[in-house]
C-alpha cells in the first residue's frame, strides 16, 4: 500500500493536486492520500481525488490560524501533525510513504511518522526547498535543519526534472530517481492539432501570479501585448482580476483576466492561438528557475496548440523546449522580443503546426501510465527489501532470546 502525504490535494485546484492527479490516474497498485486543505485555494467539485483520501481539516476558523502559526514556527505545527499522520498510516497499513513538497510542515510530519514505522519514505520534490524561502526567517531555519537529513535519509528521492537530479545529486552526494510531471494516459493519446477557435488572434497564460516565479515576466507580457497589431489580446486565467494584477504592476489595454473551471480553463487552452508560459528573469531562485518544469505546462502540452516559453536561457524550460521542439523559445528579457515572437507564431502556420505535434510527443513521453507503472515497481521492490530487513531483524532478536 502506498500512501500520499500532501497538504494539498483535489478537489482544490493547484499545480500540487494536478500533478499528483495526472501522475495517480495511470497507478496500478493499492493507494490511498492523506491530506490537509488549503483555506485560501480554490476548489472544484468535478476535480476528484485519484485516491481515497482522508483529510485532516481544521474548522474555517482554526486554519486561519494554523497557517499564521506555521509561518512563524513550522516546527510546531510539523509535531502536532505528526500522530495524527502516523495513526492513519498506521490504520491503512501502509507499506511506502509518498511524501509531497512543498508544504514543509506536512513534508517533515510524514517522514518523521514514516521513520517512526520504520516505513520506506519517499521525498517527492515539486520544487527546491531551501533555495526558494527567504534567508534567516523560521521557514528557512526550519529547511536548513531537515531538508539535508530527508534528502540523505529518504528510501528515494524523487525529482521532478533531470536538472533537479543533478542538483540534488551535486548538492548531497544522494542517487535521486526521476518521476516528472505526467499527463492522463488518454489526453496524451488522443490529442490532435487544432485550429484556432477565439475570433481574433489570442495569447493565453493560465496559472497564478508568483512574485518569485514570474510576476517580473507576466509584467513584460502585458507590455509586449501594447506592441501587438490591433485585434490581438491577452487573456489570463489566473485567481486575480484586472484590478488586483494592475496592483502587481500587470496592465495592458488588450488585458482581460477570468478566473473559471477546470473544463473551461482546457476548452479556451484548445481555442486561443497562443499559450503563453512565462518564467521569471529577475526575481526568482536562480536555482529554481534553472531546475523547475512548471504544472501549466502539462495540459499546455495537449492543448492542439502552439505554445510559447518566455525564460531565462539556462531555465529547464528553455532547454527542454529548445532540444525538443514542443516550444518557440524567447530568451531576450524584452516586451518587443516577445511581441515579435507572439506574431510570428501565431502568423506562421507550419511553424505553429510544428509546434504542436512537438508537443504532442513531448505529452506522449510523459504518459502517466508509464511512469506511474515505474513507481509502482520501486513501491513493491522496496517493500520487499522492508520485509526481508524486518524478518532479519526479528531472527536476530529470537536468536540473542
């Protein structure tokens, strides 16, 4: 039994819950989730857990106050979780613990309750952790103290891009293991190149708005639409409306934002000309931009349609793109670069149609099935090397008896 430990989960929709229900969609084996909820995330009724799930939710009132609590002693709140995580792994018998980061309250709570039950821990890694919080408050005392300990100790670490691997590899001296982002078996089967289905040309960016990961560039993208002949416009569908963007600096007169469903988030994906997948240039990680590969990019992948990355030049994101065709690349940190490249792929039909087949083979090496088929032969390997180390554990014992 393998047994997901994350603060985030569906039906709350969020890169976490995503990926964790794309990767679980294609799994073989006995699975079950432990998981928190987010007071401030957004949630869809049709967006199902992959798993049976119990949820440690707080009343309303109380989560307000734990997620105050945690940012001022994440170690208080990783110990308060840690019997409630270690009573229901117990209870579902769990063989392996999947834990999920971020969330390093819930992250240090499963190992800490994995090593407790002498259970094979996995450390999921969507992000860097300590690279990404800001030096010397409690959040990054409390990485600097467990993010070396669970990376070294944990039966796998699990990274998310071959960049993360070499990272982490040169960072700890560890073997990690890759388990990228997946797309749902059937999405990355039955996708074909589509025609454009707004009205007039469109670029599209889907996600959340991140100071750290790509406000600086969501800000030269609203610029870059300015320079666009008339009939262009940009559309985010993002949490914010345009009076909360034009606040983070992101305006533009082609500017509309919507905040929608799921299924509606995919239909306008397979309908504007363009997507859109920005990544910091200034503010963010260094570390991280070079190592992260983003959600969004997923079911940009089996949109039909052609896609843009707008990223610094040694960003996974660029190099991936750039090796593999499955985007046009922008490097030039520049309104005008990127409102050339806008046009020029939306203009271009065969190199728009490149792209998307690209693409479509980039989705396809990212099946779920296969690599959720992987993970379940590293889940039956090591619980076998669990039982065989506790059989000869117990021997010994009998013999000194």
């Amino acid at each position: 039994m393998l047994t997901v430990v994350s603060k985030n989960f569906a039906p709350q929709v969020s890169g976490t819950p995503i990926l964790l229900a794309n990767l679980f969609s294609g799994y073989p084996g006995r699975l079950n989730a432990i998981a928190g909820y987010d007071l401030y995330g957004k949630s869809d009724p049709s967006f199902l857990p992959p798993c049976p799930t119990k949820y440690l939710a707080l009343p309303r009132i109380l989560a307000g106050l734990y997620d105050r609590l945690r940012i001022k002693s994440p170690a208080t709140t990783s110990r308060a979780l840690r019997p409630s995580v270690r009573r229901v792994l117990r209870k579902l018998g769990t063989s392996v613990v999947f834990g999920v980061y971020p969330r390093d309250d819930y992250f240090v709570a499963a190992f800490l309750a994995a090593r407790d039950l002498g259970l094979p821990f996995y450390a999921h890694m969507h992000d860097l952790w300590i690279e990404n919080l800001t030096p010397g408050s409690p959040l990054a005392r409390f990485a600097a103290k467990w993010e070396p300990i669970i990376i070294r100790e944990a039966r796998r670490v699990l990274c998310m891009t071959e960049a993360m691997q070499k990272y982490y590899e040169k960072k700890y001296g560890v073997q990690t293991d890759l388990l990228p982002h997946t797309i749902r078996e059937q999405n990355a089967l039955n996708v074909t190149v589509r025609p454009p289905a707004m009205p007039g040309p469109t670029a599209l960016f889907v996600g959340a708005v991140s100071p750290p990961m790509n406000l600086d560039a969501l800000k030269v993208l609203a610029a870059a639409s300015e320079l666009l002949p008339s009939g262009y416009e940009l559309l985010f569908c993002t949490s914010m409306d345009l009076q909360a963007l034009k606040q983070q600096g992101i305006q533009s007169s082609r500017l509309r934002a919507q905040y929608v469903s799921r299924a509606e988030v995919q239909r306008l994906q397979s309908g504007a000309h363009v997507l859109i997948a920005p990544l910091s240039h200034k503010n963010g990680s260094t570390e991280e931009v070079q190592t992260v590969f983003s959600t969004k990019l997923c079911e940009y992948l089996v949109s039909g349609r052609p896609i843009i990355v707008f990223a610094p030049e040694d960003s996974y994101h660029a190099e991936s793109a750039r090796k593999n065709g499955w985007a046009y690349v922008v490097t030039e940190d520049s309104p005008a670069a990127l409102a050339e490249a806008i046009m020029k792929v939306v203009t271009k039909e065969d190199l728009a149609a490149g792209l998307v087949r690209a693409a479509l083979q980039e989705a396809y090496s990212r099946s779920a099935r296969r690599h959720a088929e992987r993970l379940h032969e590293w889940v039956l390997e090591d619980t076998r090397t669990a039982l065989s180390l506790e059989g000869q554990r117990s021997g010994r014992q009998l013999a000194v008896s």
